[in-house]
C-alpha cells in the first residue's frame, strides 16, 4: 500500500468528445480517506473528470495516478481491480436481476467469495431496505432504492476510492439528505476514500472535506469546505444567496467589529 496522503493526483488533464474539449488543464488531488467535492453547473465538465479517472474516456493530455501509479489510458476493467469504483449519474443497476444478484456482481472482481456473503450483509446494515427487496428486479425499485443499490453495489468490491456521480440527481430532499448521511458513515466507519461530482453544492459541501470548483472545464476555486462556505462567490452562485444579502452580511460583520 501506497504511504502517500495523496490516494489520487490529476495533473493538467485535457479530455474532449470528439472535437469538443470539455474539460482544460484540470488538476487535482483526493487524500486518502477524505471526501472531495467538484462542483459545478451542469455541462461544466464533472462527469468527464470521473470518466477519465475510471477509463471511460482517454485524456488527449496530462495524466491521472493513482497511488502513485499513471492509470490514464488503462482499461476500465483494470482500472476497478486496483480499488476504483464509479457510480455513474443515472443509477444504471441491472434491472432484470435482483437487488442480491446486482451486490453479487459488484464483487466480481473479488477472489474471497467467503467474505462476499458478508459484505452483502454489511451493505443491508448501510441500506436496510436493500434487505427487505433482496430477491426483488432491481428493475422495479424506486428512483431512491436504485441509488442506494448502485452505490453499495460499487462498495461491494471494496474499493480504495469510490467516484460518485451526481447521487441526489432527480431525489426528494428527504432521500438526499438519508443518501449523504450514509456516505459520511461510509467514509467514517470503512475510511473509504471518495470523490463526489455535484451540482446541489448546499449537501455536498456539508458532506466533503475538500472542494474545486469547476466552470467551462476549468478548475476556478479550490479549497476547504468550510472556507467554500463562507465565499461570497460560492453563497451566491451556488448557495442561492443574493447579492444584496451577501453585501448587507459583509456590511453587518464590519460594522460589529468595530463595536
């Protein structure tokens, strides 16, 4: 195992869809077990830095390591057997098979078939309605449940660094907020390293350690969460926090520190 704090490094990564290029000189880094957030407008770029991460798209330049080794230009296949997992936007599980049969084929990969029963179970803990539709199509599951399936389907491969695509896409609040709480107690109880692509910046940002902001592909705004939070860019933009209510804080703050 890798002694690096940085379990991932993108350094001025370029990707393009044909002649469109969609993301420009990204760089980045993902601690070991911490949480990361990009975020971003939709189109910004988000997707294609995980799809280049896991294999899906080659970059036209720069590379992606991972615990200390170059992955870029990797097959995807290959890429999931050193410990990277992708849930993709779009919760796409297999619909036909059952909520078991889809955890199953999250351990593909895996070798220790005796732990793979066990890990089904821990999955169940994290997600107690999986339990109660185990042998239910996966298919006909709600929009929330196939969330929650796709997710701890990636975790059944034990993976050092989860990608997660957009998670609270087309969810209720309430779902949201269950979805999230359960990726912290992943992250805190597995140590399971993760980077979330986002557009609701409010959960993502209560949710990450670290943040980048992405617009038109390019990396504008890094930092802690917790100073992200207090950005005026960030507030309005992103927060839904107007303009005048940001300057009409700013206003109030000096003038109470000069009482």
């Amino acid at each position: 195992m890798s002694t690096d704090p940085m379990i991932l490094k993108l350094s001025n990564i370029e990707s393009s869809y044909g002649p469109v290029q969609a993301i420009r000189g990204v760089s980045l880094e993902v601690r070991r077990g911490t949480i990361v957030t990009v975020l971003g407008a939709n189109g910004a770029g988000k997707t294609t830095i995980l799809k280049t991460i896991s294999g899906i798209i080659d970059p036209r330049k720069g590379s992606v390591q991972f615990e200390g080794q170059p992955i870029e230009r990797r097959d995807p296949d290959w890429i999931v057997r050193q410990g990277i997992s992708h849930v993709p936007e779009g919760r796409e599980v297999f619909p036909l098979l059952s909520v078991r049969d889809n955890l199953l084929m999250g351990a593909y990969t895996r070798n220790d078939r005796d732990q793979v029963g066990r890990d089904i179970e821990r999955m169940y803990g994290y997600f107690p309605i999986l339990k109660e539709r185990a042998q239910q199509e996966a298919g006909q599951l709600s929009g929330g449940q196939q969330q929650m399936l796709a997710i701890a389907r990636a975790l059944m491969s034990r993976p050092k660094l989860l990608l997660l695509d957009e998670p609270s896409l087309g969810l209720s609040p309430k779902l949201v907020k269950e979805i999230f709480g359960i990726i912290q107690r992943v992250n805190a109880e597995e140590g399971t390293t993760m980077l979330l692509v986002e557009q609701n910046a409010n959960i993502a940002l209560a949710t990450a350690h670290f943040g980048y902001v992405l617009e038109v592909g390019r990396i504008v705004m890094e930092d802690t969460c917790e100073r992200l939070l207090q950005k005026d860019d960030i507030r309005e933009f992103y927060l839904g926090v107007k303009a005048d209510a940001v300057r009409g804080e700013r206003r109030w703050k000096k003038k109470k520190q000069w009482r």
